[in-house]
C-alpha cells in the first residue's frame, strides 16, 4: 500500500480524508464512528458561541445529484461544544485520528469567543467557518466574502487560540485567490476549500421553493468541479496547506483532489449517502490507483493538474506562477 499519511498545519494524518463539518459532527459517538472507519480526521459541527435552534423544516433535500441543506447553524452554543468535543477528542485520540473543531459567528468578536471557549477541549485543529451560506452574519453578508472582513475574522480566532486554525471559504465570490491570500496574510495556518454553492430547488405542483429556507447550499457530486476550481485557483495563489472539499465520493475524486494542489481531502455528502463504508472503500480506491500507476506516495500526485498540458490537447500554458507543495 502506497504511503498516505499527510501533515497538516503541523498536525500529522494516517491519511487525507477528513469527515467534513456538518455531516455526523454532532455527537461524540458519531465522530469516534467515522474516525474507526478509516477517517484521518474528523470535523464536528460548526458551533457559535451562543446557542442557535436552526432554520425550520425541511432543511435539506437529496436531489439526486447531491444534497441542497440550509440547517442554519443549528447548535448549542460554543459552551456546551466543547463539553462535546473533549469526550470526543478522549474518545478519537488514542486512534490517532485528530479532531477539529468548527466555529462561527456573527461578528470578529464572536469568532474570537467561540475559538477560545472550544480550545479548552484541545481539538488538534480549528475550522473557522466564514462562508456559511445559509445566515447572514452581523454585517450582513459571510465573512468569505470580502478578503477584508475573512482576514479579521482570522486575525480574530490567532489572537484567541494558539491551536492552528484552517479558514473555510466559500465558492461564491469572484475571486476566492484575492479571499485565500487575505487570510494567508491574517495569519490562517490552512484552508478549507469549499463550502457548499447557493442554489434553490422549486416544487413544479405548488411554485413554491421547498426548503423552508427557500435557498440552501448545494453540495455532493454536483459542487466538485467548482470545488476542484477552487482548490486549483487557492493553491495557486498561497503556500499554507488546503482541505479541498466538495463532491468527493470515490479514490478517483480524492487523487484529483490532490492533483489540483489539495493536502487532504473533506469528505461529506458521500458519507450521508453512503455510510461510514466510504472512507475505506476510498482508500482502497487510492491506494490500487496509485500502485497501478507506479506512485509511491501523495506528494508524487499533489498539484499535477499545475504542471501538465489538459488531458489529450498540445497546451502552451504556462505553469501556473506561484504554485509550490504546501
Ligand atoms: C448550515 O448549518 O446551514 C450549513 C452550515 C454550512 O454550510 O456552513
């Protein structure tokens, strides 16, 4: 078996795949769930530092080529979190699985609240979430959206923790390189790259929109070639590590993950739909991939898609400038 293991933000992995926020980060029993079924680490539930009840239902729809949610934060306050996170963290720990926790808030200052109270629970790792689509924050758009405020945001959470921090963005924005370099710059240790993309489902019989949130966030296999520009364009422009997150389900789309410059890989939408199987059955996949084609370790297939012509086409582009394993 090919060499998986990754570093992180200082923080060493068995392997690349990382249970993304939002799915089964709930409870300890679930986290230490996904981590016994091959996780390399596992994300919890974004919190906020006070609680929040959610949206109203329905909150998510599977449309059969993902799953549209808008949960709206749903959590019980950064306090009773970390509770939360430190059984799960006696309960992963001695799998050698690391946990993350996963932030939000409102304004800077509660960024720095909701990091400070979770730190007490020494998740290895710290996913300031800037891009939720589905609340507006104080202001009255996501922190993701201006390089300015994702860069506050940031500065915010390293002066309240000295656990690194990985900064989620969102695909909604024209230029997710100017975000990823604002909080390169602020301090972020790494980046989650992305959140789900915006979009709505419409009931033909009633008009109506049906979640009760009327839009929510797509994600599942319909968000990975956004996410795999993304990742391409955040890579491009900084040299701190990238979780590229969205639609990857199989091997194939984690080592492409990987080709577009991504250190590990978010697993989500899959693991809803196909249980905690998915995370073997991805390194499997990985693996019989990698030895067939005669690659011994991750960092042989990290950023290719930087360095190649497009598949089956003469290309006279240019490397992109700037690009170097993070
Ligand atoms: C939600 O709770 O509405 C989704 C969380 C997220 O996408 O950040």
């Amino acid at each position: 078996m090919p060499d998986l293991s990754i570093e992180i933000a200082g923080v060493r992995l068995a392997n690349p795949l990382v249970l993304a926020s939002g799915i089964w980060g709930t409870t300890p029993e679930l986290l230490e769930r996904a981590a016994r079924a091959g996780a390399g680490a596992v994300t919890a539930k974004t919190c906020t530092p006070g609680p929040r009840r959610g949206h109203r239902n329905p909150t998510a729809l599977d449309w059969g080529h993902g799953l549209l949610n808008a949960m709206g934060l749903p959590n019980p306050g950064a306090e009773e979190e970390a509770g939360m996170l430190a059984e799960a963290r006696r309960r992963i720990s001695p799998l050698g699985v690391a946990l993350i926790a996963s932030i939000a808030a409102d304004t800077v200052e509660g960024f720095a609240e909701a990091a400070s109270i979770v730190s007490r629970a020494r998740p290895e790792l710290i996913e300031v979430n800037i891009s939720c689509p589905n609340v507006a924050a104080g202001h009255g758009e996501m922190f993701a959206a201006s390089p300015d405020a994702a860069a506050e945001a940031t500065r915010a959470v390293k002066r309240a923790t000295s656990i690194p921090c990985l900064v989620k963005l969102s695909p909604q924005v024209a230029d997710i390189a100017a975000v990823a370099r604002a909080v390169a710059a602020a301090g972020a240790d790494g980046i989650t790259a992305v959140n789900t993309l915006p979009g709505m489902l419409v009931d033909a019989e009633t008009g109506l929109p049906i979640l009760a949130n009327r839009t929510g966030g797509i994600s599942g296999p319909a968000l990975k070639p956004v996410a795999l520009r993304c990742v391409y364009e955040v890579c491009a422009a900084v040299g701190i590590p990238v979780i590229g997150t969205g639609g990857v389900g199989t091997g194939v789309d984690a080592l492409e993950m990987i080709s577009v410059g991504a250190t590990a890989v978010g697993v989500g939408t899959a693991v809803a739909a196909g249980g905690e199987g998915i995370f073997a059955r991805i390194l499997d996949e990985m693996g019989g991939w990698m030895i067939a084609r005669g690659f011994g370790s991750l960092a042989a297939i990290r950023g290719r898609a930087h360095r190649a012509p497009p598949v089956g086409r003469e290309s006279n582009l240019p490397p992109v400038p700037g690009w170097r394993p993070a």
